[in-house]
C-alpha cells in the first residue's frame, strides 16, 4: 500500500483571505450596526449605515488584499531574477552554495553536491527558489485570488447581521445582532481551524473574543456620542 498523506498548506492563499474577509466583514458591520442604534438612530438609518458598510467594506478588502499581496509578488519577482541573474553569471558558484544548503540539512558533502547538480540540471531556478529563498509554487502570491476571495467573504460576513438588523425591531437591535454575530464568528472561527488542521474549539473562542470586544468598544463610543433628537 502507498502511503498518502492530506496536507493544509496549499489552502493558505485562499484560507488566509476568505477567514480575514468573513471576520471583518461580521465585526465591522454588525460593529457600525451597533454602534449607529446605541446612537438612537432610525432604523432605516441604522439599516442604510449597515449597506453602505458592506459595499465599502468589500471594496477595501479588495483593494488593500490586491494590492498588499501584489507587493508581496512583486518581492518575489525580484528575488527571482536577482538568482536567475546570479544562475547566468555564476552557475559553478550557486551550485556550490545550494550544496551547502543540504550539507546543513544533514547530508553529506559528496551527496548534497551530486544532488545540487541533479536539481540544477533538472530545473536550476526553481531548485533555488525553493531551497535557498523560500519560495515555492504552493505559497506564492497570488493578488487575484486574495482579492476575490477576501471581498466575497466579507459580503457574506456582512450580510448575515444586516439581514438580522433587517427583522429585528430597533428596541431589540443591539442584543440581537451582538449574541447572533458572536454566533456567526464561532461557527466562522471554528470552520476555518477546522480547514486548517487546528482546533476547532480554540479557533472558535479567539474569534469570537475579539468579535465580542470589538462590538462592545463600539456600543460604548455610540451611546457616548449619539445624540438624540
């Protein structure tokens, strides 16, 4: 029988983005949520104040995933082409150095030499790229893919305490959304330790403990400077 394993780390990119859109996406909405009805405002303010930061919210997660993970792959790119430069100008010399790499990784000398040259031979660039800089195929940046997956789940992170702000009567608002989005971001947080490998229970609670903070510090600024006509 050969022996296969199921490994995590190619869900990074994705999981990273989709967890951190889906999060902010419930903390902030239903934060501005709360934050707008400890004001006393309408609830059709309340609600227009919920839309307004759903659409903003999913552009600026968007935008910053885009552009932040763009950077990264821009880095990576240079880094790419500072060794294939190195590869062109000196081949025997980062031969040697990818040698030294496995000698420190516990093979022998003879070996990690006859090894660097078969990987070199093979595909030089990408045997550097993985042992010596750190980059590989499975953890590359990918901006495109940050970017729609971060504003799509922070529509949906969004849209789960709007649509309760929707039905729930104003006097009911703010215990509402507050036990309902911690709710949210348990099952959220607990999914996502799940596809990860983790613990479900832990990535659970420390979700949900900065949700609960967040909403509480904005209840707190909202009642203090509401105003009520």
């Amino acid at each position: 029988m050969s022996h296969h394993e199921v490994h995590r780390v190619h869900r990074v990119g994705w999981l990273r983005a989709a967890v951190l859109g889906a999060n902010d996406g419930i903390v902030s909405t239903a934060s501005l949520i709360i934050g707008v009805a400890a004001a006393h405002a309408a609830h059709a303010d309340i609600l227009l104040a919920g839309v307004a930061g759903l659409v903003a919210g999913a552009m600026s997660m968007a935008a910053g995933e885009y552009v932040s993970v763009s950077s990264q792959a821009d880095t990576e790119k240079a880094d790419l082409a500072l060794e294939q430069a190195s590869l062109d100008e000196d081949p025997e010399g980062e031969q040697e150095e990818l040698a030294s790499i496995y000698v420190n990784r516990g093979l022998k000398p003879e070996l990690a030499i006859e090894v660097a040259r078969q990987l070199m031979a093979h595909d030089a660039l990408e045997a550097h790229a993985r042992d010596e800089i750190g980059i590989s195929t499975v953890t590359s940046a990918r901006p495109v893919q940050a970017a729609v997956f971060s504003a799509g789940t922070f529509t949906l992170g969004a849209a789960l305490p709007l649509v309760v702000a929707w039905f729930v009567p104003t006097g009911q608002l703010i215990v509402s959304i507050a036990c309902l989005s911690l709710v949210f971001l348990a099952l959220l947080g607990g999914l996502a330790a799940r596809a990860g490998g983790a613990s479900s229970l832990i990535g659970a609670v420390r979700v949900t403990f900065w949700g609960a903070a967040a909403m509480a510090l904005t209840a707190v600024v909202g009642n203090l400077f509401g105003v009520v006509a």
